[in-house]
C-alpha cells in the first residue's frame, strides 16, 4: 500500500515554504529609525512615503510639516515600537510601564481611542507612521480649537501634548522645571527642520496613491 503522506507532501512542500516566508517577512517589517534624525530632507529622502504622510497631515488638519516632525523626534526618535520605562515597586520589582504610551507619537490609549472615534479611523495603528503623524495632526488641530494655540506654536503645541489641553489651560507646565527647556527644544528643532525643508520640499514626491 503507497504510503499517501508521503506523496502528497511535495505538492504542500511549496504552499508551506510560502507560508514561512510571508511569516518571516511580517516578522520583520517594522521601519528603522531614519539613519540622520536631524536632518528632516534625509529623513524623507531616505523614506519618501513619510514625507507624504506628513503632507497629508498638512493638507487635512493644517499642521505644518516641521512641528509633528519636530514633535515625534522628542516623542521617540522616530521609534515605531517606542514604550515608557517601567516602574518598579520597592526598587526592583517589575510593576508594569509609567504610563500607556506608545508607538512614534506616544499616545496614550484614552487619546488614541478618542481619535479613533471622532475621526471615524478604526484601523489605525500606533506602530505606523502615517496614522501616528495624522493623530498628532489631529491633536495640534483641536489645540487651537480648545487653547487658541497656533499650529506653527511648536512651543505651544508641545506643551499642549505633552500635559492634556486641561493642564495647558490650567499651566500646569509651570510646576515641572524641567518641561519647558523640553518644549524649547521641539520649537529649536522644528525651526532647523523648516530651514532645512526650505531647501529640498521641491525635489521630494509630493503626492501618494489615494489622495
């Protein structure tokens, strides 16, 4: 009697080598860090869809492109799968992260479902750079809608983000000595980027498939 597994293995042989490829592929699709963080026209040089992201961003919610850039390079360096450090009870015992941040844009899971929500986009991931400029395009929108602050306000809008458009309003930035300088450096950092951008918009793609 022919031994049937045995026969018919090589007809699946190619349908599970495919299976274990497409496996190893999405296994290894999160996008690296840009090789030049400070140079804004290399990071898009080196992946012009984040470009396109950003312009897109522009387009919908009228951030300009320097200050969401500017914002997720102090947020994580441009880390998809960035998380806040862990606390610890008594000093060495593991007690979960400081806060639910995560992805590019850090955003908590509260602030990313109210984003989901309003805006109707139910598939959107943290771990994604377009999703994650558009939610910070998104908050910097509703920051000049509750604050008055404007869009170019890289200062303002970091401050905004970083402690809630309540604690914005209520200062609370001004008990934390060390917020300011921080909210400094995103404003220094999106003005080197639109100097910088200044120089190469016009020699980057402009536009994506669907939009």
């Amino acid at each position: 009697m022919p031994n049937t597994r045995l026969s018919t293995s090589p007809q699946r042989t190619p349908l599970l080598w495919l299976l274990l490829c497409l496996a190893a592929l999405l296994s290894g699709c999160s996008t690296a860090p840009p090789r030049n963080p400070e140079d804004v026209c290399a990071i898009f040089q080196q992946y012009p869809s984040w470009h396109q992201a950003a312009l897109k961003t522009q387009i919908e919610w009228g951030a300009p492109v320097q200050v969401p850039m500017a914002i997720i390079y102090q947020e994580s360096s441009f880390r998809s799968d960035a998380v806040p450090p862990k606390r610890y009870l008594l000093g060495f015992i593991p007690w979960g992260r400081i806060s639910t941040a995560y992805g590019y844009s850090q955003a908590l899971d509260s602030t990313w479902g109210q984003y989901k929500q309003e805006t109707g986009k139910s598939f959107v991931k943290r771990s994604d750079f377009a999703d994650s400029i558009d939610f910070i395009g998104w908050y910097m929108s509703k920051s000049r809608q509750v604050n008055g602050t404007a869009m170019s306000d890289a200062y303002g809008q970091y401050l905004n983000y970083h402690e809630g458009w309540t604690g914005y309003r209520r200062q609370s930035y001004l008990s934390k000595s060390w917020l300011p300088p921080v909210a400094r450096k995103v404003q220094e950092r999106s003005q080197r980027y639109a100097q910088q951008y200044a120089q190469c918009r016009d020699s980057l793609p402009k536009r994506g498939w669907f939009w």
